[in-house]
C-alpha cells in the first residue's frame, strides 16, 4: 500500500490541453473519487496514474517513487475497466490469475492467491465458467476479483458501475466500499456519478474542464461548495441556484422583485443564491409560488413552483397534499443560504 | 400422457399450431424467396445432381449413354497418376496455406499499428493482386519467372545469374507456384485478418498492460487467441481458393516439369480439355465438389458458432 | 386473386412477363442465324473477323429479313460446348468445328449433310474446286459436313531478316542435319557465355501444346502414330531416335533454349519478335499476326525438315470446320450463308484481306499476282507444304497426344528418364485415358 501524489500534472494532445497543472495528495489506503462531467479529465488522469497515457508535464509519485516513465507493470496498481476487459477466451481463474502468470508467479502460489481472491469476492463457485456465461454483476466482481488477487499498492476504478441498472450499482457501491475497508488498499475511483462520489468517497475531488474545482471530504463539499460548480454538481436533488442582484441594501430578482433572502454583508452586483431542497419549507407565508410538479417518493415529496425566483425545488419531509396548480408560501432556512459571486463564481464568506 | 392431461400449449402440436402463420403471409414469404431459389436451383443445384447423373455412365461426345454405376470413380482411384496428383495437391495446399496465413497475420499486425496515409498505402499495396484479375495476374507472374525475356530473369542475368530458371526446375516451379498462390490470396486473407484486429477490444489490451503482459505475451496471451475464429475462417476459405484455383497452374506453370505442379484443378482441367476424357473427369469434378461441401460446411459452422 | 397480397402478385405477373419475352426471342429468331465461331466481327482486331463482318453484311444485304447472329466463343472449349449443346437442342445454326473433333462431330450426327443441302448442286467443276482431303476427312462416300476454313499447319517460323544475314537459304533446309547446322549457325553466344539468341525455339509445356519434332520423326519415319486399335505406338525406334533429335536439340547441340522444358507456345511467339529465336515451332495462322509486329519482310515459313533430302516430314495440319447444326431448324438458310462463306468472292477475301490459306484452287490461279508478292508468299509455302505433308488424325483417335508426347519430353529432361521408358510411359497414360 502507498500514497499517491500528483503535482502539477499536464495533459496535452497537440494544442489541445486535457489536463492542467493538477495536483493532488492521496494519502495510504484512502479512497478518492475523482468526479465531474464527461469530459473533464478525470479517467485522462486516472489513465496517466495508471500508465496508459504519458504525462505531458508534472510529476506523479506512488509511494516515494516517481512513475513518469516506468510502464505499468512497474507501477504495482491494478486497474478495473469500464466495461470490465475480462479476456473472453479465459475462465474466471484464468483471468484472476493472468497477471500473477505474466509475472511468473508459482502455479501453487497462483492457485492459492486466486482462491483467496475469489473467497473474498464470493466468486468460488463461478471460477470454471467463461465471461459470457457470466451476469453484469458477476463480470464486474471477476473484474474486481482480478484487480485484488495481485494485492497491488494502489486500485484504480474507471466507471466501474455504469454499466450496471440502477438496482445492482447499489448494491455493488456497497461492496466495493466494504471491500476497500477490509483491504485498505489506496483507491482512486473515477465516475461521473456524484452519489457513488459521496457514500464511498473519503475524499472527492471535483473536476472540470481539465482542472481541480474542489477538493475535500464528502460532506464539506456538500455543506461548504466552493463555487457555483461544485454546489450545482453535489447534491441530489440539487441546489437551487438564483441569479440575484444586491441593490440599496436589498437582494432582487433579475426581473427586479424583491427576494426573500437576507443580504450578505458587503455584497453589490450581480451574485447567485443557492439553497438546497431539503432547506426549504412550506409556510403560510414567505416566497409564494405555484406548483408545477409534486414527486413523492415515499420517503419524502419533491415539490416544484414557479416563483419569481424562477422554479425552486423543495424537499419536503412530511407528506403533503399540495397539488400542481396550488398556490402555496415557502419559508426558507436563511443560515443555510450559499452565496456566490456573480462573476467568478466563488463563495462569498 | 393424455394429451387432455398436459398443460395448455406444452404439447408439440399445440405448439405447431400456435406458429402456423395465415395463408397470404405464407405465401409472400414464398414468394420473396422463389427467385434466389429459383436462380440457384438452375446455377447450382441442378447441374450438380446433372453432373452426378452423368458421372455414373458412360460419356461419350459429352452424352450420358448406358449406366455404369461407379465406373467412372472407380477407373479414377485406381489411376496411379491420379493419387500423385492428390498428394501434390494437399502439400501444395497446405504450404501455401500455411505460408499465406503467416504473411498475412504478419502484415496485418504490422498494418494494425500503422497509422494514416502509409497504412492505407500499404494496404493497397497488399490488397492489389487480390482485386487484378487473377489471369492477368498470373500472366504477369509467368513473364517475370518464365521467359528469358521476363522482368525477374532478365535482372537475374544482368546480375550474371543465368542458370536460374524457377519454372524449369521441379522445386523451385512448385515454389512459383506456392509464391503465385500467396500473392493472389495474401489481400483478402490481410483483410479478414485485419478485420479480426480491429475487433478486439482496446481495453484487453490495456488491461494485459496492466496485468504486466510484455508486447510477446500479449501476441500470444491476447491477439491470436482472439484472432482463433478469423484465422480458422480464412484457412477454410484459402484452402477452397487453393484446391479450386486454376490459374497459377495452367497459366504459371503449365503444370510442369513433368508434373512437377500439377495439382488436382489442372488435372481436371487436362482431363477434360486436353485428352476429352470426360469420364474421368467428371468423377474427379464430383469428388472435388464433395470435398468442397465439405469445407464449406466447415466454414458455416464456424462462422455460426463463433460469429 | 385468390387472396394473394400484392407483393406476390407483383411477383407471378414478373415471372410470367419473363416467360413471354423467352418465347417471343424465340419468335423473333425465325429470321435469325445463330453462330458460334471464335472470330468476334464486333472486334475486328483480326483481319479474319474484319472479312466476316464484310461477309455478314453482304448476306444480310442480299437476303432481306435474315439476320447473322454471331456468339463470340472461347476456341479451346468451342467444340465441346457445341457438341453438349446439340444434346441440348440449343446449338447454333452454323458451327465452326475444331478440325481435330470433327469425326466427333459427325460420328454423333451433330453436323447436317452438306450435299443435302447445297453441295450436289454443285457443277463437278465447282465441287473439284474446294476438294481435297480436307473436304473428304472423316466423311463417307457421297457426304460432306463441313467445309475447312482457317487452315493451318504446324511447320517453322524463320525471321527471314537473320537468315538473310547469316545467308542460309530456307528452302535448302528439308533434312534434320541441315537444319541442326542453320540453326547452330544461327545461335549467338555472348562472351560471357549467355546465349543472347537461340537458333531453334520449341516448347514442351504440356497446356496448348503443339506437334513437336518427335512426332514428325515418327510420322516420318513409320507413317503412323497409332496402331491399328488407334492404340499409342511410340516406344518405337523411330520414337527413341525422334525424341532423342528433339532433345539433343537442347543436350547436344545447344540450339534449343533449356527453358523449353516448361514453356509454352505462345511464350515462343514473344521470343520470336523479341528476336531471340530464329526459328519456332508454331502454326502457321499466328503468321499474320507475327508479320503485323515484325514487318511482312521479317517472317517466312517453311515445312518441317526429314531425313530424306528434298522431302517435309508430316505435321499435323489444323482448321475450323464450318457446318450446319443436324437439329437446326434453319438448315437451308444456314447452308446457303455457309455456302456464301465459301464462295469465290469470299474466299478471295479470306485469303487477301484475311490472310487466310485459300481453300480454293481458284484462288491461287486467279490471283497469281497476289501469291506473287513476297510478303504473301508464305501463304503459297503453307499451302505446299500443307499439301505434300499434312497430316489428319485418323478417325477414332482420341486426343492429348502431343500433351502425352510433351510430357515424355519433360519426364527425360527433367527426371533423366530413358528416353524409351519416358516413350512407354507417355503411351500408357494416353491408352488409359482412351480405355484402349
């Protein structure tokens, strides 16, 4: 097991820069989620962490050693692939036991490994069979199963899960979180699923565009975002972002009506309000709306209005009875407004 | 069992009664397909079972006269010079087999990694004399090997080599011959091959990366094993082509020196056009259009098993 | 109608549409004459498909509503595809025969009587002008079938530019040891020892082959290839010493290029106009085309040498064999465009514009000029040595021998089998083949 470092990595592919100047810690045997739109870079620098693509600029260290230009069988990492890359023509042990055979390894040594790897991952029974008489989840744990029998210093995941329906990416996030608890192994876990992101991540770094738009522990993305990005990207449902503009001491609308938000100290111009869903409440009286949409889920009711904020989601705990068409109030919780400014972005304090 | 007994719709007739489709569907279905069958029952099928009908009497002026049952085959095995040709023929094909399919994995391989305006040009390259004609092919072959005047021969001799004559000599005519055979099939084995490359997954090749496979073991653990079902398909379908092909034999070598090259094609061929011996030939047609099924058949059940 | 959707109605009225245009081209064909012959008029690349058209459209013309319908054919498998064909009842009207399967040809009654039709019609006069052993092969007595055109033989091509050169004469050259010395003479060796040009071409593959040398010997020397079962009969003396002359020509002499072994005619035809033979083995309707490449000056022809002085061996001599399909049911009209195709006028034009061997002995009477001409002499040289020599197989022969004599050939040079062994070997391959 090892830490992993990035400093001031560079992706370029002719004129067009990937990456820029990107740098992360990654400390021994934690589990990182890169997470951001498709696009942003992040399975580039899981790639570039694992070998397969070259680095352009920067430096990348698995535990004290730089591996810029060792390839990646030096690199010790495993790698579990998006569409799992199980070898067709191999059993499931043949293909758990592939790496450990590259390198050589003794076939008692490589029987035993395999055995403990597949005992861990529940794949005992499955070891004769071939990759298509598998199911999407037994492929994804054989993947899995693979990446742990070699024991490697760091897991890189790349979209494990998004070929999976939503039922059994559930349960498999649930595995993988506990594997990792019982393994603590170093993980670096790529997806573009913010949810998968906050129940396994210890630490998520948000990315876009090719560079680092937050980072930190779950929850302080999502209590403290630290741009309007970020605060739009974590959360499900998500934040309700209102372009607003603080004039003569009052926060307006941009068609000029007075909101309901208290005005933070010191700000002018154009900014963005954000609050979150669950930070919303029907009131008998406040920001008046009408609804355009109720989604009950059971455990709680999504409701969607029009008011002159623009359409504001609310989560609301308790059932309701409120029906589209229905004119209703809505209280909002002022110590949990976000406020960012209008031009950058950024968090206002 | 009592058929009142068994659940509704498990019987077989129940079953059979269920797919029976109406009678104007039936009907267009019979009649979209009554052209194809039509053409190949008149190109294919009925001057097969014509050919076999005539293979049991006795031809004379190309007319069946009395039957003669198995005369014909049987006159054809007990030919000495007839299983000699049989045995040239699985060596020629074999080697010329064999020899094509590992060019053509090697070229494919080196192609797969090219990129651009070179890789294309050397796929055309190599793709060429599968798209010439194959006479005119063979034509060509003949003037660069045969005569004193050919393109081959004539920088030999200006290199002062002037007593090699490939098609004079029983080895080397069988090497033209084998050399004639992987230039004409060389291209579309290349593409079927090729064809095979492009569909392995980038990712297996990534993650045996990964895994720690060196470039060797890749080639060996990865691309062939991948690559089964393309070669097997593409020995099938050349050994068809080099059974079958007349050309390099009639045209490059004239099956010669004193047999040197001659292959069961040419045979047919001289059977029937050169000593009108059609009862002969005939045989020989029918046993050569046996073994072609034969390898046919082997290629569908590949092409399904594996496709 | 009868329930059926309209796809399939769509269907039966297309099939039924193609049936009536089958039966109305059969119709139509009243007035047509189909012919198979493997001159193409449309081309006129030849000189003879140039006269054939000429001749087409001056029947056409004289014979309103008649209409010649030529099917350009593959020669080699001509003749066969004709003779399935009349088994088939969709043979041609008008056929040209390979001259060699012509007792085929009739002995299956595929060919109609040609004096039924025109020839007993004919002043004696006019049948005395056309007769001669080609008009009497393998017909019976009071019969004919076919009327030969295209003659051809198999003797030498000289490049008569080097034999003026080196000052041989080639009329001089009628016996083995004259011709052996003309063509050592004729044979330039460089310094570095690589013989820039061979005095005598041959060709021993066995795929189109031609007569060789050891076949004139044999006919030469015995009279006949064949015993009286039609049986091979070449392990003879007269076959040793033949083959053995033919390859001494390479062994001994070094006057044949050691390549032979596996060449073809047609690769002695390049050689010949590239100048590195002087003489070949070839059949005499390639001259034209030789003389089109070379220059009319350059060819010359002569029969093929002997050991008796003064005297050609025999060669088998060659021709398309025009008749009239037994079932066509056309016969007259095809006989009267066969006999068209024959007639004075269309003879003067197979052989002037055509550069054909006049089948006509008032041909060469009439147009004494003409033969005069140095660059139509060989015509006259081919007719000759047609005429003194020519060889018809006999009735019943099979087919494949000079292959089976080629392949003896190939068998000494190659394997050094003795000559006479390679002989029998060749023999029993071909009695097999013929079940004799």
């Amino acid at each position: 097991m090892a830490s992993v470092a990035i400093e001031s990595v560079r992706k370029q592919y002719g004129n067009v820069t990937a990456i820029r100047d990107v740098s992360i810690d990654i400390p021994d045997g934690k589990f990182v989620c890169l997470v951001g739109p498709s696009g942003c870079g992040k399975s580039t620098l899981l790639r570039m962490i694992a070998g397969l693509e070259e680095i352009s600029g920067g430096e990348i260290r698995i535990g004290s050693r730089v591996v810029n230009d060792l390839p990646p069988k030096e690199r010790d990492i495993a790698m579990v692939f998006q569409n799992y890359a199980l070898y067709p023509h191999m059993t499931v042990a043949q293909n758990m036991a592939f790496s450990l055979r590259m390198r050589g390894v003794s076939k008692s040594q490589i029987d035993e490994r395999t055995k403990r790897a597949a005992g861990i991952l529940n794949l005992e029974y499955l070891l004769d069979r071939y990759p298509r008489q598998l199911s999407g989840g037994q492929r994804q744990r054989v993947a899995m199963g693979r990446a742990i029998v070699r024991s490697p210093q760091v897991f890189l995941f790349d979209e494990p899960l998004s070929n999976l329906d939503a039922k059994l990416r559930v349960q498999m996030r649930a595995e993988i979180k506990q594997l990792h608890q019982r393994l603590k192994t170093t993980t670096i876990y790529v997806t573009h699923d913010q949810i998968e992101a906050m129940t396994m991540a210890d630490k998520i770094v948000v990315m876009r565009d090719g560079i680092i738009e937050q980072e930190g522990a779950p929850l302080e993305l999502y209590d403290e975002p630290a741009n309007v990005f970020v605060a739009g990207f974590i959360g499900s449902p998500a934040m309700n972002l209102i372009e607003a503009i603080a004039e003569g001491g009052a926060l307006l609308s941009t068609s000029r009506e007075a909101l309901p938000f208290d005005l933070p100290r010191g700000a002018s111009g154009k900014l963005t309000c954000g609050v979150r869903p669950e930070h919303i409440a029907l009131a008998n009286q406040g920001l008046a709306g009408q609804v355009l949409l109720v989604e009950p889920t059971g455990l709680d009711t999504l409701v969607t209005a029009a008011t002159v904020a623009g359409p504001i989601v609310a989560l609301l705990r308790e059932r309701t009875s409120v029906a589209p068409g229905d004119h209703v109030h809505f209280r909002i919780d002022q110590k949990h407004v976000h406020y960012f400014d209008g031009a950058s972005g950024r968090r206002l304090q | 069992m009592s058929i009142a007994a068994a659940p509704h719709g498990t019987t077989p007739g129940a079953r059979t009664a269920r797919r029976i489709r109406p009678l104007r569907l039936r009907l267009a279905g019979v009649g979209y397909v009554t052209p194809a069958m039509a053409l190949l029952a008149f190109t294919l099928i009925l001057p097969s079972l014509y050919g076999f009908y005539y293979s049991l009497h006795n031809i004379r002026y190309l007319k069946a006269n009395e039957f003669i049952g198995l005369e014909n085959y049987r006159y054809l095995v007990t030919d000495p010079e007839f299983w000699h040709v049989v045995i040239r023929s699985t060596g020629f094909t074999a080697v010329a087999v064999t020899f094509t399919l590992v060019i053509a994995l090697s070229v494919s391989l080196w192609i797969n990694q090219l990129h651009g305006p070179f890789a294309l040009f050397v796929q055309i390259v190599v793709i060429l004399p599968w798209v010439v004609s194959h006479v005119v092919g063979a034509l060509l072959f003949r003037w660069v090997f045969v005569n004193d005047i050919g393109l081959g021969m004539y920088f030999l001799e200006q290199m002062g080599i002037h007593w090699f004559k490939p098609v004079s000599d029983p080895t080397t005519a069988m090497a033209v011959l084998v050399g004639f055979a992987c230039w004409r099939t060389l291209g579309f084995a290349m593409l079927l091959l090729l064809s095979g490359l492009k569909s392995i997954p980038q990712d297996l090749y990534e993650a045996a990366h990964v895994d720690g496979a060196t470039a060797r073991q890749r080639l060996f653990a990865i691309t062939l094993p991948m690559l089964k079902t393309p070669m097997l398909i593409t020995l099938v379908i050349l050994t068809v082509s080099n059974l079958n092909n007349i050309e390099g034999p009639l045209i490059v070598t004239g099956g010669g020196p004193a047999d040197a090259t001659n292959v069961l094609a040419l045979d047919l061929y001289m059977r029937a056009f050169a000593k009108f011996d059609y009862n002969s030939a005939i045989a020989l047609g029918i046993g050569m259009f046996a073994a072609n099924i034969l390898l046919a058949l082997a290629y569908t059940r590949l092409v399904k098993s594996h496709g | 109608m009868f329930g059926l959707d309209r796809t399939t109605r769509i269907l039966l009225r297309a099939a039924v549409a193609s049936l009536s245009i089958l039966t109305l081209a059969q119709q139509a064909s009243a007035q047509t004459l189909r012919m198979w012959t493997f001159l193409d008029p449309a081309s006129g690349k030849d000189p003879r498909e140039r006269v054939l058209k000429k001749l087409i459209d001056q029947f056409e013309a004289a014979n309103a509503g008649v209409k010649i319908q030529v099917e350009p054919q593959v020669w080699q498998q001509m003749t066969d595809k004709f003779l399935a064909a009349t088994q088939t009842g969709t043979a041609p009207d008008v056929m040209w025969v390979h001259l060699r399967r012509v007792p085929d040809a009739i002995k299956l009654g595929a060919l109609a009587n040609l004096d039924d039709l025109f020839a007993k019609k004919w002043s004696k006069e006019e049948a005395d002008d056309i007769d001669g052993s080609f008009w009497r092969f393998s017909a019976k007595p009071g019969a004919h079938y076919h009327i030969t055109h295209s003659r051809s033989n198999v003797g030498q091509f000289y490049r008569a530019d080097l034999f003026r050169e080196a000052g041989i004469d080639p009329k001089s050259l009628t016996t083995w040891d004259k011709f052996v010395a003309a063509a050592e003479k004729l044979t330039v060796r460089g310094d570095n020892g690589v013989t820039t040009r061979w005095g005598f071409g041959q060709a021993f593959a066995t795929d189109g082959a031609n007569n060789s040398v050891v076949f004139s010997v044999m006919l030469d020397k015995n009279g006949v290839i064949f015993d009286e079962k039609n049986r091979a009969n070449w392990a003879t003396p007269a076959g040793v010493d033949g083959l053995n002359l033919q390859l001494d020509m390479i062994r001994k002499w070094k006057i044949t290029q050691p390549g032979a072994v596996n060449e073809k005619n047609d690769d002695l035809y390049d050689q010949f106009n590239a100048g590195r033979f002087a003489i070949i083995r070839g059949a005499s309707a390639r001259i034209p085309r030789a003389m089109t490449a070379l220059g009319a000056d350059k060819v010359g022809f002569f029969g093929t040498p002997s050991f008796t002085e003064g005297k050609f061996s025999p060669a088998e001599v060659a021709g398309w064999s025009v008749g009239v399909w037994s079932g066509s049911k056309q016969k007259e009209l095809a006989g009267k465009f066969v006999e068209f195709m024959s007639s004075k006028e269309a003879d003067r034009l197979w052989t002037m514009e055509g550069g054909a061997v006049p089948i006509r002995k008032s041909t060469v009477k009439e147009n004494a000029a003409f033969f005069a001409d140095p660059k139509n002499a060989y015509l006259a040289d081919v007719a000759a040595a047609m005429l003194e020599a020519g060889w018809f197989p006999p009735d019943g022969a099979g087919a494949g021998w000079n292959e089976e004599l080629n392949r003896a050939a190939q068998d000494v040079l190659t394997n050094k089998t003795d000559t006479k062994a390679a002989l029998q070997k060749a023999e029993q391959s071909y009695n097999r083949a013929h079940r004799l």
